[in-house]
C-alpha cells in the first residue's frame, strides 16, 4: 500500500492527466467547467472527499494553466474567462480543507494496513515454521521408510542365499553317497572274484573328494556356510481511474429515433446530446436534449448550443455524452465522431457516444480506447480524414446498464 503522500501524489497527477484538443470550441471548455464544479460540489456534499478532490483539482488544471494552451484562448470573450477564473481562490481553500482531510483518512487506513500487514506477515512466518516442521517430519519418515526398506532387502537377500547354497550342499552330499556306493560296490565284487580273474584296478579318477574339498562342514558342525551375495545389496537414495455506473434507460433510443424519423426518411442525420444526475458515485441519463441543427448524409451542425446550456444550468443537470444516426450506415464513430467525442469523454470519462443505425437495425454505446484518446488528442486534421484501425480508436462501453423501467425526458430546442 502506498503511503498517504505517494496516494495524493497519484491523485494530483491522475486530475492533471488530461489533454487539450484544439478543434473542441473553447466555449465547450468553459461549459465544463460549471459541471466539473457540479460534480464536485456533489461529491463533496456526499462526503466522498476523494473524488470531490480530484475534480476541483481537474477545474484549477484547466482554468489556471491548460486552457491557455487552446488556440481560441486570446479571443474568447474576457466574461467567460472571468467567471472561470471567479471561483478558483474559493476552491483552492476547499483543496487545502480536503487534502488535510485525505492526508488524515490515508494516515488511518496506511496505519490500519501496516497493523494488518504485520498480522499478515506473523501469520506467514508461523505457516513457513509449520511447513518446514511438516518437511522435516516427512524426511524424516521417508529416510526411516528407506532404511526399513534396505534392512528388508537385505534379509530377504540373505535367506535367498542360504537357500541357494543350501541347495548345493545337498546336492554334493547326495553325489557324494551315490560315488561312495559305487566305489563299495567295486570292492565287494573285486573281493568275491575267482584266482582267474584279473584284480581290478580302483579308477583314482573317481577318488571321492575329501570333505574339505567339497565345502562340507565338520561333524561338529550343524550350520551350513554364509556367503553374502554382494550384486544383491540395494542402494540407499499474480482504484483511481475507475469508471462510475452510467444508466441509460432504453427510453433515450426510442423518443430519439422517433423526433429523428423525418431526417432519417431523407438519408440525413440527427443528433442530441445527453445530460443527467450524479448521485452516489453514479450517472443517470435523464434528458435527451435536441438543439436546432441542420442535417446533412454525413454529419450534423448544431445551433444554439448556448440555449442548452442554459437548460442545462437551469435544471441542475450534466452532459454525459451524445447520440446521433447514420441513417444509411452501420453504427460505428467515423474520423468526425472520434474527434467530437473527444471533447467529451477528455473532460468525463464516462461520457457515452450511442450510435443508432435504424436501416441496420443496430446500436451502439461507445467509448475511445486509451489509444484512441492519444491519437485523438496529437491529430490536428479536420473533417473526415483516415485514421489508423490497429489497435482500436473505439469500443464498446462496458461501464453502462440499460433500465427498461426508466422514462426520459425529451427537450426539443429548435422550436
């Protein structure tokens, strides 16, 4: 765990971590801005002191130094750099309040971890003990069990040779008597044989051997001889940054797709843009907000976004992303979307771009990849211009859940 310094060190460069894109209107910016402090009010106000943090810091990063990098920054009007600029003495006060909070509540939860981690470790040092006791003991016993096993061995080869060597004394003894009888019964005969016959000459070669010669032991002796057969012997051997819930209530697509009907009937499209509440760490779409725009068979212009903001201000709400069609293609971000969707999802990270392709019958909720966000953020071509498609500009959102239960309602500010 890291100490309560190091923490508020990645939380300052996570909220500083955030590019200018030059081809967002710097109007959008300080529109921005008033959400950020929305957001940051409310996480405040819930006591999430962390994230209230991080989005004061996000607002006094943009508005002291970031915004200056944009190329409209010398001709925007001085009223929005005022009231950008108006708050920033009071949300560093809050800064300084928050972070001497942070550093207290860290201070606790590294102390907490430092006891736990100490249990932790105890318990692991006892478990090595154990384990290495356990090792011993089954040395132990495999050695014994060895020893037993080359003592068995060594019995049972001792046995089968006394067999064995038993097997050949009896054999010589019983060779023995049978040559000893042979030689008796030459002398009988020789002795009851006539004056006529020739003495028969005992045949030496068949001498009988001598007890020493044959291994036989003395008549004193009732055990038979041990040779140890040598040959037989057997041998002994695997945070910050995180994306909030988005709940977007089927409704949004339904009561879009049919304000855009006319425009999609002549191939043109249609676009609105999404706004919602916060409120325990996670975002709701609310309103589906419809400014005066001209279609056109690849894109759409907006007019009178200053109308929206004011909605927006006027009922509390915040811009969580944007919708359009393609009316005759597949639901994907072209070269435009990907640049338009910048500007959002630089300044929230939830925010979702749907894509609704009423010919396909298709719909998608988007989001850049981490590579789309770089890319996007060093391009400096406008209008539809190629891009690299490996490794992915975009994907599927996976931080969304659609409601079926929820309605929406839809503002039409071209009226």
């Amino acid at each position: 765990m890291k100490t309560p310094q190091e923490r508020l060190t990645v939380i300052f460069d996570f909220a500083n971590d955030f590019p200018i894109d030059p081809q967002v209107p710097i109007r959008r910016y300080f529109r921005s801005g008033s959400e950020m402090l929305k957001m940051g009010d409310t996480y405040y106000n819930e006591g999430n002191n962390e994230h209230a943090y991080i989005m004061y810091l996000k607002y006094l990063t943009l508005f002291l130094s970031k915004i200056r990098e944009h190329p409209e920054f010398k001709r925007a009007d001085n009223k929005s750099k005022l009231k950008a600029k108006e708050p920033t003495q009071k949300i560093m006060a809050r800064c300084e309040k928050i972070k001497a909070l942070l550093l207290r509540e860290f201070a606790q939860e590294y102390e907490t971890w430092l006891k736990e981690e100490e249990k932790r470790q105890s318990l692991k040092r006892l478990q090595q003990l154990e384990q290495m006791r356990l090792d011993e003991e089954n040395d132990k016993k495999s050695k014994e069990e060895l020893a037993q096993s080359y003592h068995q061995e060594k019995e049972r080869s001792k046995t089968e040779q006394k067999d064995r060597e038993m097997a050949l004394y009896m054999q010589l003894q019983m060779e023995n008597e049978h040559e000893i009888e042979q030689t008796q019964e030459a002398l009988r005969r020789s002795q009851l044989s006539t004056e006529d016959v020739v003495p028969m000459t005992p045949d030496r070669s068949s001498k009988p051997l001598s007890n020493d010669r044959m291994g036989i032991p003395d008549n004193g002796s009732q055990s038979t001889p041990v040779i140890p057969n040598r040959a037989s012997k057997p041998k002994l051997s695997k945070g910050l940054g995180s994306l909030r819930n988005l709940s977007i209530p089927t409704a949004v697509m339904a009561k879009f797709l049919s304000f855009a009907q006319k425009n999609t009937s002549q191939g043109k499209e249609t676009g609105a843009f999404l706004a919602g509440i916060m409120a325990n760490n996670e975002l709701r779409i609310t309103h589906v907000i419809c400014p005066a725009q001209t279609g056109k068979a690849d894109s759409f212009d907006t007019e009178g976004e200053e109308d929206m903001w004011d909605y927006l201000d006027k009922h509390d709400l915040l811009t969580l992303g944007w919708i359009h069609t393609h009316p005759t293609q597949t639901a994907f971000l072209s070269s435009v979307d990907l640049h338009m969707h910048f500007g959002y999802q630089a300044l929230l990270n939830e925010a979702i771009a749907i894509v609704c392709a009423p010919k396909f019958n298709e719909t998608g909720f988007f989001t850049l990849t981490a590579t789309g966000m770089e890319l996007i953020s060093c391009c400096r071509q406008t209008g539809f211009h190629p891009h690299p498609t490996e490794p992915p500009l975009f994907e599927e959102g996976s931080h969304f859940a659609l409601d079926h239960n929820v309605d929406v309602e839809l503002v039409d500010l071209s009226k």
